[in-house]
C-alpha cells in the first residue's frame, strides 16, 4: 500500500474525495486548486523508512541503498488537457512543461486479444506509430524518461548531465538535450554507438563518449559514476532518478485515464527492472486517489540466456554484482533484446524490484530468442505494427503466464510495449547518428580520464 499521509499533509486543505468519484477522471483541475500555500508541489522520500530526502542527491541517511520516491501533494489523479507526456504533469517532478509529441498510448486489442483468447487485452505503445497515435520520437519509452530528467535537474539549478546507456537511454536523452539546448554527455559501449541516432539534428549540447571495442554496459557506467565528481556532472540517477521512474509511470496512468480502473496485470521486459518499479509505484499511486482493485501484478520478461532478475526471484536469492563478468558478457551476446542486458539491476534495495514483485504478488519469466520472433511476428500480423525484441518478450511472456494460469484469458491485462525499432521512424524521418565527441579505454579507466581531461579542460 501507497505511504499514508503524514504531518506534511496537514498543510493541505484538500478534501479525501478521490477525483475518480467525485469528478470524471480527467477533468482538468488548476494544480493550484485547494493547496494551501506552504505545501511543497513534490518531495523526495525514502521508499523504505519515509525520510525526507535532498531532490538531487536522494540517499536516505538510515538506508544508503534503498530508493528514492516521490510524493506529490496533489493525491487525486488530476489530468492536464494535452495530448502528450505533461497530461500527467500533477506527478510528474518538474512544475516546467514543454511542447512535444512524446507521450503514452493505450488502445484495448481487438485481434491480438482475439489469437491469444483474451477477452480484456489492453496495449501501452511505448514506440513510434503515428498510425495508432504514438509519436515517441526515438521510438522507446526511454522517451518518457528523458525530457521529465532534464526539466527536473534545470528546475534545480543543474545544467550539466552525464548518463551511461545500452543504447535506447542514450538516444532518448540525445533528443532530449537537443530540444530542451541541455549539455548533455552521453557514455555508451561501442557496440551500442550505432543506435544512437534522433529524428532531428543533434545540437552541440549533446557529446557522446564512445567506450572502444566493449559490449559492456556495467563499463559504461563506471565511467560514468567517475566523471561527475571529476568533471562536476550531475549524474543521471538511473535507478534512483524519481523523474525517470515518474515519467515510465505515465503508461499506467494513461490506461487508469482511458479506462477508469486499473489493469489485474501488467506485463513487460525487464533489463533494469525500473518500468516494473514504475508500474507498482503508479498503481499505488492511483489506488491512493481512490482507484479500487488490488495493485496491477507484475509480470517481468527477460531473455534466455541472461536473467539475472528472473534468477534471483526464481530462486529467492540476492543478484550477486561481478561474478564472472566473462561469463555474464557472453549470455548476453546471446540475446536477441539487448536493452534487457543489465548486469546491476536495483533488485536487493528497498522500493527495488524484489519489493515490487513481493507488493504485487508478481511473476517473473524467461523467454528465448524463438518464442521473441515468434512473438514479434504474431503482433505485427495483428496489430499491423512491428515491435522491437524486447517488446516480443513481454509478449511471449503473457502468452506463458496464460499457460501457467498465473494470468486469466477474462482479466484485464496491460501489455506494455516499450519499443519498436526504427523502421516507421526511418519511413517519417531523415535519421540522424549523434556523433562520436571521444573515444576512450573501457577497461583502463585511467587513461580513458586522461583522454577526458583533455576534452574537459577549460
Ligand atoms: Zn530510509
């Protein structure tokens, strides 16, 4: 259940009657309504013992490691009129908006749900198919992430960021930064610089750093982790940036705002496993603001041979960081959905992913490479468009949730496809790579500094 409110709401003037009930969910409410004036809009809580945190620099004194969340002083469901991502704007961390065509979309499925037996399928499309009305310009629900991050870190006086990805992540961010003129640096392996590309002209403000001949997105991230301090980036969080989690959440909010209600299950591939926390975390969210039902179940996908979440939850044990990274390096060349490779998900720490499945009396599964095709083909055959491999594993997931009767054919499901490639994007638009500003050592992280220094020097 959602933390209940404290002392800080005593601030608040705002009668319990959730919007659910009391008006159609929807209406447009002014954020200023009934909000008396020494309530902050947002705070940054410790997920597990509820302390206050710093917004920037979230780590709870108790419990170094749980995660941060947010709490808005706003706790009806409250929607903007807008198409796009800032509809939900009341929970989102930023007060600043901006004009975009990103944004979340869910339609109920007429003939996938009518293959697969299901008789209350609902999709989020999280890619790019103007076609059924999503408009993320690089293609992935990294796009949900990106702008909310950036206007969150400006609102506090932050104008520099650095972030490693696997790729999708970058991309988003890249978009991001160029729209909203954001300095941001970008660390990527070198088999993940190909897929950094944008629908418009990358500005200058973006630089990509391009980790020579590595795989490794754990790499990527140390590097990362050691250029904030040295260079006085913000780092982007990952895991612990509430504006990134914020912004995934609004796929649920989206289904909550069409539909009324909350979906029984939500379904989706996992590498990081922060959409799951997301979903569990709007869900609560939403019940908080007089939604009824049990929180939506989790089900989390990852890919054959590489799931360490799918391992640890399986197997009731904690995910063991750096045993045998060779090991590990080769599991995930062998997987068709590379965005699921992430070696250090946020599994053992409080408000992580353990907790969200425990919360949501979740289930977590492996599929192969040949259920993903296999999934893919049948959505693209219905939906009449492609999805990426990732998106095929949650698919292939619903399908053995359904076999294992984890899921019934008759309840609500929302299926969240998170991405589908490039291709109608390269239909629409002139694609344009981000190009490379270094290239430096993945495992020599000294000389890959000194070769940064250079480039950071004043
Ligand atoms: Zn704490």
């Amino acid at each position: 259940m959602a933390r209940r409110a404290g002392a800080w709401w005593a601030f608040l003037s705002v009668d319990a009657e959730p919007v659910a009930k009391r008006r159609g969910v929807g209406d447009a409410l002014p954020m200023s309504e009934n909000r008396g004036p020494k309530a902050p809009r947002v705070r940054v809580v410790c997920a597990t013992c509820g302390a206050v945190l710093r917004p920037l620099d979230p780590r709870c004194p108790n419990c170094p490691s749980a995660l941060p969340r947010t709490e808005y002083a706003e706790r009806r469901f409250v929607t903007q009129d807008r198409g796009d991502i800032f509809r939900f704007a009341g929970w989102l961390p930023s007060a600043a908006t901006t004009a975009t065509p990103i944004g979340p979309t869910v339609f109920r499925s007429e003939r996938l749900a009518g293959v697969l037996g299901m008789a209350d399928l609902s999709v989020a499309f999280s890619g790019y198919a103007p076609e059924i009305g999503a408009r993320n310009a690089t293609g992935t629900f990294k796009d949900f992430e990106a702008l909310p991050t950036l206007l969150y870190l400006r609102e506090h006086g932050c104008d520099r960021v650095v972030l490693a990805s696997a790729g999708n992540t970058a991309r988003a961010f890249a978009y991001a930064g160029t729209t909203l003129g954001f300095t941001t640096t970008l660390v990527v392996p070198e088999t993940a610089a190909s897929s950094v590309w944008m629908p418009i002209p990358p500005s200058d403000s973006v630089r990509l750093i391009v980790l020579v001949d590595s795989g490794d997105y754990a790499a990527a991230i140390r590097l990362a982790g050691l250029m904030t301090e040295r260079y006085g980036l913000h780092s982007e969080g990952g895991a612990r940036n509430v504006a990134r989690r914020d912004g995934m959440g609004t796929a649920v909010l989206e289904y909550a705002r069409v539909q009324q209600r909350l979906p029984r299950h939500y379904v989706q591939a996992v590498g990081s496993g922060t959409g799951g926390i997301a979903a569990w975390e709007a869900g609560m969210r939403l019940r908080a603001s007089g939604f009824d039902g049990p929180l939506p179940q989790l089900h989390l996908a990852q890919n054959v041979p590489f799931t360490p979440i799918h391992d640890a939850w399986t197997s009731r044990r904690p995910i063991e960081p750096d045993r045998n990274v060779a090991g590990q390096l080769e599991r995930i060349a062998a997987i068709s959905a590379p965005v699921l490779a992430n070696r250090t998900p946020p599994y053992d720490v409080g408000g992580g992913v353990r907790d969200a499945l425990e919360a949501t009396a979740g289930h977590t599964y492996a599929v192969t490479n040949a259920e993903i095709r296999g999934a893919q083909r049948l959505f693209e055959a219905c939906e009449g468009v492609p999805i990426g491999p990732e998106s095929g594993a949650a698919l292939a997931a619903l399908g053995q949730g359904v076999a294992r009767s984890w899921i019934r054919p008759a309840d609500p499901i929302l299926l969240h496809v998170t991405g589908n490639g490039d291709a109608l994007l390269k239909r629409d638009f002139v694609l344009h790579p981000v190009p490379v500003w270094r290239r430096v050592s993945a495992t020599d992280d000294s000389a890959a500094l000194r070769d940064l220094d250079r480039a950071f020097a004043p």
